[in-house]
C-alpha cells in the first residue's frame, strides 16, 4: 500500500468533488435526518448516518482499490447507475428518487418505448460519455498507484446490500447514498415492497339510497393541463366546442389534481381518500372499499373503460388489482396500434352505455396526452405549428406547446363534440369530467413533465367540469360554481359521485368531505411524493403562484 501523502490527498480529494458535486444536487440534504428525527425514529436515523459514512468508503474504495476481474465487470453498473441519476437529474430537474422508482418498476411494461422515444434524444449526450468515464475509472488505480489490496473492492459491493436494507429500514426516508449505491438501492427496495393486495373493506351504510340519475360517468383524462383549454381563458382556440356550448355544462375552472402522479391520483379518485389522511402510511386507499362498491350498493352495473391498455394485456395500472375488478361488472380496454384512436374506440363504448336503459356507473380513463404529444392526435389535424415529429425531444417549448394544443383540441374538444353529438339518445347522465394530473411543457427548462419531486404547478394544474341533461343537477353545481371557481380538487369528486349514487350527504359529507356541490374544504394544492409515506419527498403545492388564491386577468366560459 503506497504511504505517499500527496496521492493519498488527491485520490480522497478527487473522489470529495464527485461526491459533492452529486450531493447538490439536492435541495435540502439534510432533510430525512429531520425527518427521522421529528417522527421519533431515532435508531434509523443513527442506522441511516452510520451507513451513510459506509458508502462514502464504498464510493471511495470503487474508485481506487486495485484492479481486478470483479472490478472490471461491475464497475460499468456503477457507473451506469451514476450517469441515470445524473440523465435523470438533467430531465427532471431533480435526483432520482424513490417515487420515481416506484413509477418505473409498476409501469416499465406500459410506457418504456415512449419514454426513450420521448427523452431518448436530449439524453444523448449523457451516454455519450459513458464509454470514456468507464475508461477513466479503471485508469484511476494506476494513476494514483495507492496500491489497496483487491479484496477491498468488496466494500461497494456490500454498500449495495447495505444500503438496500437501509432504505427499506427508514422506508426510503434515508436516501442520500452515493448514486453508485443509491439509485440500485431504490430500485431493489421498489420491486421489494409490497402493498396491500387482499379483500377490499365492505361498504358500511345503512341508510336510504336515492340515485339522483341513471348514468353517473366519471372521465379522468390523461395529463390535460387545465389552463391550456379555451374555455378557460386560454388566448388559443384549443376548445371552440367546448365554448361554443349554452347548455348542459358547468365549469369549473382550474382545479388540483390530488397528485401528480398517474398512479397515485387515479387511487384517490377510486378510493375517496381526504386529504388529511395523505401521506398514507396505513395504505387505507388500498383496503377501504372503491366507487365500484358503492356504485353497485346502490343498484347500478358498473363498467370500466381503460382507453391505456389493449384488449388481452393481463396487468392492471393505477393499483386497481384482481381484489377491486371483484366488482365490476364489465372491463373494457379499447387502446389501438394507432393510439390516437384509442379514445375514440372509448367513445364509441362509452356512448353505447349511454343510451341503454338501467341505472350504470362508468369510469373511463382516457389515452389523452400521454407523452409523446404527437401521438395524441392524427398528423393532418396539427392546426398549431410547428410542432414535434416523431423521435424529436420535448426540450424546443414552442414546438412541445403547439403538440400539446393539437392533442388537446382533438382529444379534448373534437371527442366532446363527437360523444355529446348524439346526448339526445342518451338516458339521465351526469359526467364528471376532470384528468389525472396536468403537465410541465418545458415551463423550467427541463424535459420532465409530470411525477417529479420538484413538481411545478403546472403538473397539478386540471380540469373539473359536469355534463348533464338534468336540469335539476345542473341547477344545484349552478348555485356553487362561482364560490367555487378555480378551487375545487380531485378530493371533491368522490363525495360527488357518492351523492348523485343516492348516498345521503350529510353521511357523505362525514366520511369523504365536501362535494362539487359544496364549497371546498381547502385550497387547491396537490401531493408531491409517494402516497403511502415512503421516501423522502413528501409536500403540497398550490397550483398558483405563492400569495395568489386564483389566475389573474383570465375569463371563462360557463
């Protein structure tokens, strides 16, 4: 082993600027010790520091211990894991984090190819310098010659195990390893953890059950930024339809979504979970019973429309599993080859639902503007140009903006006007129709759009309108829409839907909270984090700027 001081100083330097170089990268570094603190946990915080000091070895050792045939295979996924924190922090302005691998590991099957097809491009450049970084690091023990024996190597390796066992000891609070370590840490403890999977909890009410209509619909669209519509107040003709209609409609403005996160929110809506029992550390919105329960407790035959996946695929998403579809009576999934016709398809069931006779309750999640954006409407329907082409990468916002004002308008208003065309066939309906989250189109500079820790208020920013051809529903969301401009939230929509079911609302109102017929109970802000506690992002965000209650100088339709 070399005892020459001045190799010793600038291996330990070199490794201290690549660590504190990674370690900027987080805003506030020191926050899951405070976390683990406040919550009384006192022994992960100690396990957590303990193994924190582990992995600033392993990271050194990494670099520096001799070469060997174990080095040479395994350090190239080091450092793979290195540059994804790195890519990933380039795309989402943010290190990688447990809700990101908890995103990754549930949905790699679904939207893989988009998302390479998506960021593929502006991420170049940061696998470009794969190959040369794996050059420099196996040159490193030569260079500095401070001859640590092989066996030393078995240092990172075990920082792996280590660290793995960490997260999952703090649940993912303590994240702050080395990416070396880190980034597999997450993931392993992601494919890991497993959330509540048995029976669903009865429905517990015993009281009268009057339904209000015949048809209740719930529509979540996917990733429709609510200030980009026209009807409200957007400077561009994305939803004439929409604008154009007297009747049949109340808007409600700009609204929260309860995250933004697809899986997390589309729980919510299912489950009615409040917002003060977020985070879900008991994972109630997996245990307590769904709108399917309470829809067939109140005599209607409920049918799911997934406009997401195609017809024969066996998973499921948004954490709907074998124990929920228990309770729906019909599940159709419509996506096409060509995806923007997969809403299409959708509409086609949806309408038919409409016009039969008997009580039915239907939710549909649509494909809508699922990244990337070009694929949510036909090539000869881009009336916003220039837009994105295929392979093209969402860092140019003028071209990313117009993509998304071409999908809006085809996947927003074009499908209403095509479904409400034939509303005078349909049965008493009520719509409610809002989207899982809304989006960042490029609003920092970066290429991530929605799910990310350092969320914009743009990722939170949604739709809430009501359809209808009841006079007397309309007339009641008539009464509270202007008390409730831009300040309704998804946790509003179940208590609305429990109330046109026929639930009372007194009783309703107890156990979900206020409706879309009431005022809300808070201002609109969204989560940012894992729903069920893990990790260590955990935040509301308001979808307008900090001092402001509402958007500033906009007019609305309805």
């Amino acid at each position: 082993m070399s005892h020459s001081p001045a190799r010793w100083t600038a291996a330990l330097g070199f490794t201290a600027i690549v660590l504190f170089a990674e370690f900027s990268l987080f805003q506030d570094f020191v926050q899951p010790f405070r976390i683990l603190w406040r919550e009384g946990r006192i022994f992960a915080c100690l396990l957590s520091l303990l193994l924190f000091l582990w992995s600033l070895l392993g990271a050194f050792l990494l670099l520096f211990s001799d070469r060997s045939l174990v080095r040479t295979l395994s350090l190239p996924i080091f450092l793979f894991f290195l540059l994804f924190n790195v890519g990933y922090y380039t795309a989402a302005n943010a290190p990688f984090d447990f809700q990101q691998s908890v995103t990754i590991v549930r949905n790699f099957q679904w939207f893989f190819g988009e998302a390479v097809e998506n960021f593929g491009l502006a991420l170049l450049p940061v696998l470009v310098v794969f190959a040369p970084l794996i050059l420099i690091a196996e040159w490193l023990p030569s260079l500095f010659r401070l001859g640590l024996p092989r066996w030393l190597y078995g240092v990172p390796l075990s920082a792996v195990v280590l660290t793995t066992l960490g997260v999952q000891h703090s649940n993912a609070v303590f994240d702050r390893y080395p990416s070396f370590f880190r980034v597999p840490s997450l993931f392993l403890f992601a494919g890991l953890s497993r959330e509540y999977d048995g029976e669903r909890q009865a429905v517990r009410y015993s009281g009268e059950i009057r339904p209000q209509v015949e048809k209740i619909v719930l529509i979540v669209d996917e990733s429709i930024r609510a200030d980009i519509l026209g009807i409200n107040g957007y400077g561009q003709a994305t939803t004439p339809y929409l604008e154009r209609i007297d009747a049949g409609i109340v808007n409600f403005g700009l609204a929260a979504s309860s995250s933004n996160c697809s899986d997390y929110s589309n729980l919510i809506l299912r489950s009615g979970a409040r917002r003060q029992s977020i985070p879900d550390h008991e994972q109630i919105t997996l245990k307590a019973p769904t709108i399917w329960q309470y829809a067939k407790k109140a005599g209607f035959h409920t049918v799911y429309i997934d406009a997401q996946s195609p017809a024969g695929a066996t998973g499921f998403q948004n954490f709907m599993n074998r124990q929920e579809t228990r309770f729906i009576d019909e599940m159709v999934r419509t996506r096409q080859q060509v995806a923007h016709q997969s809403d299409r398809a959708a509409l086609v069931q949806l309408q038919e639902h409409l016009k039969r006779s008997g009580r039915t309750f239907v939710m549909l999640n649509k494909y809508g503007m699922h990244f990337p954006y070009f694929r949510s409407y036909p090539s000869d329907h881009a009336l916003f140009a220039p837009a994105l082409g295929p392979g093209e990468p969402m860092d140019d916002r003028e071209k990313s903006l117009n993509s998304f004002m071409n999908g809006v308008r085809w996947s927003v208003d074009d499908w209403f006007e095509a479904l409400l065309s034939r509303s005078g066939e349909f049965m008493p309906y009520v719509i409610v129709y809002t989207s899982d989250h809304g989006q960042n189109i490029v609003d920092d500079g970066t290429l991530g759009t929605h799910c990310r820790p350092r969320a914009t208020r743009f990722e939170g920013m949604v739709p809430m309108i009501v359809f209808s051809n009841d006079a007397a529903v309309l007339e009641r969301f008539h009464a509270v829409r202007r008390a409730s401009d831009n300040k309704t939230s998804h946790f509003q929509v179940f208590p609305t839907l429990l109330g046109l079911a026929g639930y009372r609302e007194s009783w309703v109102g107890d156990h979900y909270g206020a409706s879309l017929g009431m005022r809300p109970e808070a201002s609109p802000q969204f989560f940012v984090g894992d729903l069920h506690g893990r990790g260590s992002v955990r935040k509301w965000v308001s979808i307008f700027p900090a001092g402001a209650d509402g958007p500033s100088g906009s007019t609305r339709a309805h």
